[in-house]
C-alpha cells in the first residue's frame, strides 16, 4: 500500500512539472514572437561581409534589418569601427539611401583611408541596437601592372602581364589593356600573355577597369644577338684552304 502511494504522488508530481514546463515554453514563445506571431527581436544583417574596391571608385555597402512592429527606427547611422584604442570611432552622419527594411551607404571618390569595418547602429525608443558580430570591410585597393619574367625582355621570349591588386575584385570584372596610351581592345582579361615577344611589343603598357587606370610599366625588348658561329667557321675553312695556295703563288 504504501509503495502504490509513493508511485502515485511521483506521478503526480511529475504531470504538474510537465505542465508548468509547458506554459513556461508558451510564454517564452509569446515573449519571443509576440502574440500574434511575429517577429519581435531586433536583427541587422550585411548583406556583403568583404568589398574590395579601387582607389577613386565609388561602392555601396548596404544591410538589411528587421524589427518588432511596436517599435519603429527612429534613426539610422553608419559609423567606422575603430581600429586601436587610441583612434575615435568615426561616425557618418549620412543616412544613406534608405528602402524598406534596407539601409544603404554609398561612398564616392574612395581612398586608402577609408578602408576598415563599417557598422549600422538604429536608435529606437532611446534605445540602441546594432549588430554585435563582425560589420562589412572595406579594403581600398589601386591598380597596379605586374611584368613577368621581368621588365626587360629579349626577341622572342614569353611575357606575361597582369593587371593586379592587394584584394580580388568581383569575377566578372572588365580590364582594358593599353599600349602607349592606345587601347587593345582584344585584351579584356586580368592578364595579357605574349607568347613570343617582338621590338613592336615593346612601350609604355597600363590597364583599367572603367575609367579607373594604373600607373604605366614599360616594358623594354632587347634585339636577339645574332649567332655568328657557323660564318666564323665558313670563314675559318676558306683561309685555311686559301693559305697554302697564297704561299704556293708568292714563291
């Protein structure tokens, strides 16, 4: 008797215990989705982690977000982590362009300095909200013409020419070849390869992507040395047969 009470109140015991288990999941449900079902959590996303862009370019970073539809953005900012302790946090005052649930940061004319992580921060109902992982890195790169085996070549050598930077840019990306400031229209490829080099080949070579160009690289193309070894002993053979027949006329 008394082992079917003891059974009988840990049963008891543990269907209360489910029970209260599940209203607390009910109501953690209800506090998380709110209680028609929606979202009410504050998300920010990027929409592209890492951009490579040129030196004078301009480049959109852009993020989406979401939010509880009791409380609306009241403003949205762009600001430039920090890189040290001793650097201050850069803040841009631009709102960029702004569409629903996207925000927008479009920088023009871009230098070496405005490489580094950039972050959305919305203030809401005074309070602050921002991402706490890693924001977008913008690496500010130029062009640059790299000469492969070296600058200065000889006839008939292969030559390879690549239009480089410190980061890679989009796979789709256009180059123009220019030689002596004139365009090679056939060359649109990151790297342009002579096979056998000639003097015409030689100048002044740069490329481009859009109306960003590089420095320009000469690239100089020396004459092959002719090979004077089979006249030598075309030479060599005719004074040695020529000698002895001038000895034999002088006596």
């Amino acid at each position: 008797m008394i082992c079917f009470l003891m059974k009988f109140v840990s049963f008891v015991y543990i269907n209360i215990f489910i029970n209260n288990l599940s209203k607390y999941f009910q109501l953690l449900f209800f506090h998380i989705s709110g209680a028609d079902g929606s979202n009410n959590c504050w998300t920010i996303n990027y929409v592209s982690r890492r951009i490579c862009a040129l030196k004078g370019s301009s480049v959109n970073i852009s993020s989406k977000y979401s939010h509880p539809e009791y409380l609306q953005p009241q403003t949205k900012h762009w600001y430039k982590v920090k890189m040290n302790t001793k650097q201050e946090e850069e803040q841009l005052m631009d709102d960029g362009d702004d569409i629903k649930n996207k925000h927008i940061l479009r920088l023009t004319n871009l230098d070496q300095k405005d490489s580094g992580e950039y972050k959305l921060r919305i203030k809401a109902d005074n309070e602050l909200i921002q991402s706490d992982y890693h924001g977008v890195t913008l690496i500010v790169t130029e062009l640059q013409v790299d000469l492969r085996p070296a600058a200065e070549v000889t006839e008939g050598q292969r030559v390879t020419l690549t239009c480089s930077t410190s980061c890679p840019l989009r796979e789709n990306t256009i180059y123009i070849w220019y030689l002596n400031s004139l365009s090679l229209s056939k060359a649109q490829n990151k790297q342009l390869i002579i096979d056998a080099v000639s003097m015409q080949d030689g100048g002044n070579y740069s490329c481009a992507v859009g109306t960003i160009r590089s420095a320009g690289k000469t690239l100089i193309v020396q004459r092959r040395k002719a090979n004077w070894k089979p006249a030598a002993a075309g030479i060599s053979a005719v004074l040695v047969i020529l000698a002895p027949l001038c000895i034999f006329l002088y006596r």
